[in-house]
C-alpha cells in the first residue's frame, strides 16, 4: 500500500510585522492550495495569541507559527530555531517554497531553500546580505572606508559612523565627531556584537529594488530616500519615492547594482540595496538586504506599476515565470517628524481622508491603482503609535509615528501634494509629565 502524500506546505519567515502588512503573501499561497507555515522571532508570540480566534486577520489563515529565540545583536543566533523547526516540518510536508519577507530570518530561509532544492537567493547572498562586513569584504570597490571594532582606530576620519553589522532599520547607526564620542559609543554595544567603524559618506541616499530570476535581474528600479541624518547623528528614512525623481543617477545606480548583484551570485529573489552618490558621482553601497523592501515601498510599487510585487516574489519563489512593469505613475511615502511628547490626536485637514491608527503591528488596506493620468491624489494617512504613546526623538525606524502615502500623474505634481499634506496633517501631542 503506498504512502498517503504530504500536503503541500510554503515556509514564510520573518516579523509578523513583516508579515501582517503584506497578506498578500498568505492570500496568494492558500489560492494556490499551499498550507502557510511561518518562523518568526519570540517576541512575536504574545501579538500572535492576542490576534488568536479573530478570523478576520492575515495570521487566521497560517496553519503552522515556530517562534524562534537569539536576536540581530548576537550574531548567529536565529540560524537553529528556523533550522529545527523546518526540520520537523519536513516530515509532516512536502515543503516546496520557503522565503523571507523580513530582515532577520533571510539568513535561515536561504539555507532552508538550499537543502530543499527549492528556489532561493542562493547561500552567499543569504549570507553577505545578513552581514554589513561581509558586504565590505565581498564589495570593496563600492563599500566606505572602513575599519572595525578592536582595531586599531587611530586613524579613524571624523566625522565617522559607527554601525552594529547584524541589526537592521538603522538600530545602532550613529554619526562620531571626535575619538571621545567614537570610545563612548563603541561602549554602549553588546559583547556579541560586531561593529563597523566607516567614514561618513555624505550625498543623497537611494535604493534599488531588484526581482531576480535565474540568476538575471528581470526587473530593477531606482527609489529616491530622504533621511534625517542632514541635521543629526542617525540615518532614519523619512521619505520614498518611486521612481527615483532623479534620473542623471538612474543609469549609474542601476550599473553599480547590477555588479553588486553579480559579485553575490543572487540566484531567485528580490534584492533591496541601499546606495549613496557623492557630490563627485561616486556610487557608495551602504547594504544590501535578500529580501522584500520594508515601509511602505511595496505599496508605492503597485501604485506605481499597477501591479503588485509580492506576487512576483511567490512565482518566483515557486519557480513560476515571473515579470514586471516599469513604473507608470509617481509615488511617494512620507513620514512626518513629529513634536515629542504624550501622542493625543493626528488630524488630516484634507477631503474625505480618513486617519487609520494601524498601531505597530496592524494591518492597513493597500489603495487600489490609479490610471497613469489620474490627478495628483492622498491614498492613505497612517498612524503607528497608539494614543497615549510617548513620542520621542526619532533615532530609528520604529520611533517613526505617522505617515502618508500619495501619488500623482507627473513628479511635479507630486512634489505639489506632498507639501500640501504635509501642511494638512497636524500630531498633536501633550508634553511628557503634564497634568491632564
């Protein structure tokens, strides 16, 4: 009597916020029959039970969750949790996908790929994508100068940035003025940790986002940043725009990553590369991450191009025939920088715009995509934060508060909107310590 086989499973890793936010991932695979079983962190698993019997939520449809223990600031230590857990899955499944649609977990995803014989982005880039140095070492030619942690770092040139080589949403990232600041700094890191010492690469900021097939960019795009780091000492993004408003450095980024992407053998997948361009036109890689964009760049996407990416992520990762539009329309997302203090209200001044408290982990509803010369229009405002929250300086990603998206017909007429909302939009905030 033979065997009765497996049902077909698809292994999703990374944040649940990760995850929550694009549940397309989960909607496209149960529309393929596929049981959807998820890795993420422990820190998730109270968020899980909280959101556990509401059917209405992306996570009711994921038949497996392994909460996994280790952390980004000890490196290595999220490789055997996804190990043993796709291990016992392996005998209850017939696995045929496994990815990461978040930063920490691309590392054990690539590996499970690999030992499966399933697409994947291939085990360097799995590996260097996970690892500023390794990127340094792989990247020569595109990389900062640069020197590590328990060197010598005598000659060390200020200003410099000292960033942590395994965290991720620009934890850790700070600018150094002086040896003082560098040793005090250098204190405040974890034992574990290793830590890069680079000189401060000062121009505008980009990213590429490539889907790869095969070995061969299928498609790739320019994506225009803003950050916070022109009157600071953290580099926060505050600000996308698709496609790149910019187009003297379109063809050059696009080079450069192509060589990036060549040097790390990126097999099947999606890359996201975070660039900077010097005044003198130098194209310097800041990271390079296996793995779908985070914020809300997959939204701009396919509002953009009509389409949506993470379906090509899954036929690609399914070993289906991929391809993408170029973008058709301009996009943009920004976050507002907040007054700190006690988080009361945000109101959107602005014609039937609707203010959604999303919260950390909540899910919001993708705009559906607008004509290529449709008007310049407000497609969502976004809160972060829960009422009562205390909103301070923005050092990294998740201080970030509120933001919106918006797109338009040409890059002028997006320029022209983003002003307006951002005058439309009011945070209003109590200062800390003050008496109701």
């Amino acid at each position: 009597m033979s065997e009765p086989s497996l049902p077909r499973a698809f292994i999703l890793a990374g944040s649940l916020l990760a995850v929550c936010r694009a549940p397309r991932y989960l909607a496209e695979l149960r529309e393929r029959g596929l049981r959807v079983l998820l890795i993420t962190s422990a820190n998730w698993r109270a968020e899980a039970e909280r959101v556990a019997g509401d059917a209405g939520h992306p996570l009711a449809g994921v038949e497996d969750i392994a909460f996994v223990d280790g952390g980004v600031r000890h490196e290595g230590s999220l490789i055997a949790g996804p190990i043993a857990a796709a291990l016992a899955w392996r005998r209850r499944y017939d696995v045929v996908g496994a990815y990461a649609v978040g930063e920490t977990m691309v590392e054990p995803a690539g590996l499970i790929a690999d030992a499966l014989g399933v697409p994947g982005p291939g085990l360097r880039a799995s590996r260097v994508c996970r690892s500023k140095y390794l990127q340094r070492w792989y990247l020569p030619e595109f990389s900062p100068r640069v020197a590590f942690a328990g060197d010598d770092l005598s000659g060390v040139r200020f200003p410099a940035v000292v960033k942590p080589s395994g965290r991720h949403s620009s934890s850790g990232v700070v600018t150094v003025t002086d040896a003082e600041s560098l040793r005090a700094e250098l204190a405040a890191y974890g034992d574990q940790e290793t830590v890069l010492v680079e000189e401060k690469v000062v121009g505008q900021e980009y990213s590429v986002e490539s889907l790869v097939q095969h070995g061969k960019a299928i498609f790739a795009s320019v994506t225009r940043k803003d950050t916070n780091d022109h009157d600071g000492r953290h580099f926060v993004e505050l600000g996308h725009t698709v496609p790149s408003d910019h187009a003297a450095v379109t063809e050059l980024l696009l080079d450069a990553n192509q060589a990036v992407l060549d040097r790390l053998d990126v097999r099947d997948g999606i890359t996201h590369a975070e660039w900077r361009v010097t005044a003198n036109g130098r194209p310097v890689l800041m990271e390079i991450a296996a793995r779908p964009p985070g914020d809300g760049l997959c939204s701009l996407y396919e509002l953009a191009t009509g389409r949506p990416l993470e379906t090509e992520v899954l036929r690609i990762a399914l070993g289906e025939h991929a391809d993408y539009p170029a973008p058709r329309r301009h996009t943009r997302q920004v976050y507002v920088e907040h007054p700190e203090g006690v988080l009361d209200d945000v109101v959107a001044d602005w014609p039937g715009a609707r203010v959604e408290w999303v919260g950390e982990a909540g899910v919001w509803e993708q705009p559906e995509p607008l004509p290529a010369d449709a008007p310049a229009t407000l497609r969502a405002v976004h809160v972060h934060a829960d009422r009562g929250a205390v909103l301070g300086p923005i050092t990294c990603s998740e201080d970030r508060s509120v933001t919106f998206l918006v797109d338009a017909p040409t890059a002028a007429d997006l320029d022209e909107i983003t002003e307006r909302v951002r005058r439309a939009i009011d945070i209003r905030t109590t200062p800390k310590g003050a008496s109701a």
